[in-house]
C-alpha cells in the first residue's frame, strides 16, 4: 500500500508524524505522504516542521516518507502561486482539495489544480469533460479514496478516468489510526468503485510513479 494523501497533527490529525508513520508501517505500507492542510496562513509552519520529521525518520523505517501538503479551501486565482511557493520550500509532493461533493469547496479549484501541475487532485467530485481531458494532459493524477463523505464520486472518477485513460491512485486521506487500509483494503474499494480488475495493478504503480518522480525532483533540487 502506498498513501499519497494523510493528516497529522500539524493540520487536523490526531497523531505526530512519528506515529502516523510507525502505524501505517505496521499496516504494510510501502510509502506514504504527510500532506497537511495548508494555506498562506501555515505553510511557514507546516512544510519545514514536517520536512524536518521526514529528515530525521527517513532512516529509520522500513517505507519511504515524503512530507508534503494539501492546499485547502484556497480561492482557485491564488492557487498557481501557493504551488509554486510550496515547491520552492521543499514540499515533496502537493495535493489540492478538490470539489467534494461534501464540502462547499470553490467552483473552479479543480481546475486551477490542474493549471498548477499540482501531483494529486485529491476527492475532486464532479469534473467537466474538459478538466477530465485536461488532467489527463498535464499529467495530474485523480485521487479514488477510502474516505467517507468523500468517497460518494468514486464510481464517478473511476469510470470517467476509465474511460479517457487518466492515471488515478487510491489513498486514505487519513487524520486518525482507523482510517488507514491494507493493500487487500484498497483492492475492495477499487472493485466498489467499478475499477476493472485487470486495470488494479496498475493503480498501484501510478503511486509508485508518483513517489519516484517526487523523490527525483526532491534530490535534484537538494543537489
């Protein structure tokens, strides 16, 4: 299992990234993401604490940790110079909460995610054909989740990427020790979600790819 998208308690979380990190150990993870809500608000105070996490930990554990972000609630005009911002701090991998169908998330922020190049438009509800294709342009992966409330769209996303072939990864976005899977737990939900069963594995690897190529950028920007 491979989790690109999970809370600590430097956003709403219930535990430090130390925990979070020895917990989805336990549960069989190859790799997961750190990627707190942010804003202009916190991003000082987010990304370098968790960079910092991840530099001290990294080392000693069994998966692969990247500290990372999710853009939240982010009127879509200030989003393009968030992402740049959280690139040039070092966020390995950035996220942006898209258009849940459960919260009243701005029109217009899934494809401001896209014009970003953001790595992950995560629980992006009901998208246009033209941001579908766009997407799937830019290369942006569309998130399929475990997540209650959340999860409503994901026959929707995963029909939809189906069809215009667009690469999607399953992940948790946890903010407690329940709320992360098991890999035979991811399997189910992209069964439920009406992903074919010989397009599974590949899921799997589109989080792979997603973890190299952050990991690529993030050693070239170190060296």
């Amino acid at each position: 299992m491979i989790d690109l998208h999970t809370h600590s308690v430097f956003s709403d979380g219930e535990l430090i990234p130390a925990e979070l990190i020895r917990r989805a150990q336990y549960n069989g993870y190859e790799a997961i993401a750190i990627t707190d809500h942010v804003d202009h608000s916190n991003i000082d105070i987010v990304v370098p604490r968790l960079l910092e996490a991840v530099r001290h930990l990294n080392d000693h554990v069994s998966i692969e940790v990247l500290a990372g972000a999710e853009i939240t609630h982010v009127p879509p005009s200030l989003i393009p110079d968030l992402v740049r911002e959280l690139r040039t701090m070092g966020a390995m991998i950035v996220l942006v909460h898209g258009e849940t169908l459960v919260e009243p998330v701005q029109e217009g922020t899934n494809r401001a995610a896209i014009e970003a190049d953001v790595d992950i438009l995560a629980h992006p509800g009901i998208m246009t054909t033209e941001d579908l294709l766009f997407a799937k342009e830019r290369g942006v992966y569309l998130e399929i989740t475990s997540r209650k409330g959340h999860s409503l769209s994901n026959g929707y996303i995963a029909r939809e990427a189906q069809r215009f072939g667009i690469p999607i990864v399953i992940n948790t976005d946890a903010h407690a020790p329940s709320d992360l899977i098991t890999r035979d737990m991811a399997i189910k939900i992209l069964l439920g979600a009406g992903i074919e069963e010989t397009r599974i594995n590949s899921v799997f690897l589109n989080s792979k790819q997603v973890v190299e190529k952050a990991l690529r950028r993030h050693y070239a920007k170190a060296h």
